[in-house]
C-alpha cells in the first residue's frame, strides 16, 4: 500500500505526519518551520517523501463552518498544487475543520507540562496526525 504523508499548512508552520505502511496508523514528525513571504519549503517535504516512501500527499482544507472556502483554502490549494508538480506524487485534500481545536483537546490530555501542550508546533503536528488519521479511518471504511 505504501505510507501517506499528511501535512497541516500554514502560514508560520506546516504540521507533519505519516502513517504506517499498511495506512491504519499517523503518527506525528517534526514540524516544518516557514519563512514569511517565501516560497513554501518544498525540498524539505520532498525530502521526507523520499525517507519515509510515501506514495500520497493529503493536505488539510480549511473549509469555512458553512462549507465556504476563503482565501486561506485558496493557499493551501496553489501550495498542494506546486508540491504535486514537484513530488510526482497523487495530492488529495481533507476537510480540516476544527482540527487544531481537536488536537489541543488531545494534547490537554496527555501528560505534559502546560507550556509544551500550547506549543504551536506540538499543536501543529497533533492537527497534522488528526487530519491524516481521519482520512485513513476514512479510506478504510470505503
């Protein structure tokens, strides 16, 4: 089947994470850090492509409650789209509503100090590992 790579797009960071070969499991990877008003970190996903074989990309949407996309899903669409020219590989997005609520709920529940649970990278990567874990529950129901 081969690994999916899922990635939490952002302005600042982008939240990494990568399932398990036989795609039942994310787990969370160091988040990718941007530079404001550069061109996203393509290489640096390129290069976890190629550690981990990841064979799909899926990138969270940010859909609007009402199920509008704004300006910040345009973003993440021409971001996915460069990144699919360059890695060769299939691109899909998945709705990422209220991922990052999500996962500051999942981070308050581990055994952690308050100031590492607020980290915006820890955030980042536990949206990242929500998104990609949804998706893959997903897949496997279909």
């Amino acid at each position: 089947m081969g690994r999916v790579l899922g990635l939490d797009y952002g302005e600042r960071r982008i939240g990494v994470a990568i399932s398990d070969p036989s795609r039942t499991i994310a787990q969370p990877l160091p988040t990718i850090r941007r530079r404001r008003g550069r061109r996203p970190p393509y290489a640096k996903i390129i290069e976890t492509v190629v550690e981990w074989d990841v064979q799909r990309i899926v990138v969270g949407l940010p859909i609007e409650m009402n199920g509008a996309e704004e300006e910040s899903a345009q973003a993440v669409r021409r971001f996915a789209e460069g990144l699919q020219r360059r890695a060769g590989l299939p691109v899909e997005y998945w709705d990422e509503r209220l991922s990052s609520v999500r996962a500051q709920r999942e981070l308050a529940q581990l055994d952690l100090p308050a100031a590492a649970r607020r980290e915006k990278e820890r955030v980042d990567a536990m949206a990242a590992t929500l998104i990609l874990q949804s998706y893959l529950d997903a897949q496997r129901k279909s």
